[in-house]
C-alpha cells in the first residue's frame, strides 16, 4: 500500500506488531515519535532493527517511522525488522533476492510455551521425593 509517498511494511513478531511506514529521505528512524538510541536502550535491538537497511545498503537514504506495540522490546525489535524489510520490498521489488537470503522476510515463528496446570510453568514440575 501506498500514499502521499510513503510504503508501508507490518512485521511481527511474538506478541508484538510493528507497523512501518518508508520513504526516500535523509536517513531519519523514528520508533514511536523517538530515536532508536532512545527506545531501544541495548545496541543488540539497535542492531536488529537497523539490519534491513544495512542489507539493502539504503542507510541514510530513507526515512523509516515506525509504530510498535505489544509484547516487549525483544519482539518489538524483531517486528521492526521485519515491517522495515516489507516496506523496503514495496519501495524496490529488486531488493527482494537479497532481504530474503538474509531471513528477513521469514516471520520468527517461536511463541511462549503456555503454563501447565499443577506444574509452577510450561516445564517446571514439583521436585520429586523419594522417601
């Protein structure tokens, strides 16, 4: 989808969804109307989100504004990913051959093991006693 010159990418990941909005411009990441320094506080999140770009090569030749929720920063991150890879594909179908050798196009199927009654957790049980 696209309007007044922006492509849009989703992406998610866990419980969290990031909705991602790119457009040729100067190089400028805004997450939730803050920078990516300020809202994901570890460079492993800052990494993450910044690696569709750098695969591309389209570092600080877009501007990307993205729209995160749910789940935590982990998901958020990886969600991010993900929108910006999408996006990018809208922007330039040719980048597809390259974003998807990286994996960045494959949703991260893994979600929480649900808790088990009479268990403390998905897989913690009572310990055992003998005698």
């Amino acid at each position: 989808m696209q309007d007044n010159n922006y492509f849009w990418g989703t992406g998610r990941r866990k419980n969290a969804l990031a909705r991602v909005r790119v457009r040729p411009g100067n190089g400028e990441i805004k997450i939730n109307d803050r920078t990516v320094e300020d809202y994901f506080p570890r460079l492993v999140w800052q990494s993450q989100v910044l690696q569709s770009l750098k695969v591309a090569s389209l570092e600080g030749k877009v501007d990307v504004f993205i729209r995160a929720t749910g789940g935590g920063l982990t998901g958020q991150a990886g969600a991010a990913k993900m929108g910006i890879a999408r996006a990018l594909i809208k922007l330039n179908p040719d980048l597809r051959p390259a974003l998807k050798k990286e994996g960045l196009l494959t949703r991260d199927p893994r979600m929480v093991e649900r808790k088990k009654f009479g268990q403390k957790g998905a897989r913690g049980k009572r310990q055992y006693s003998k005698r």
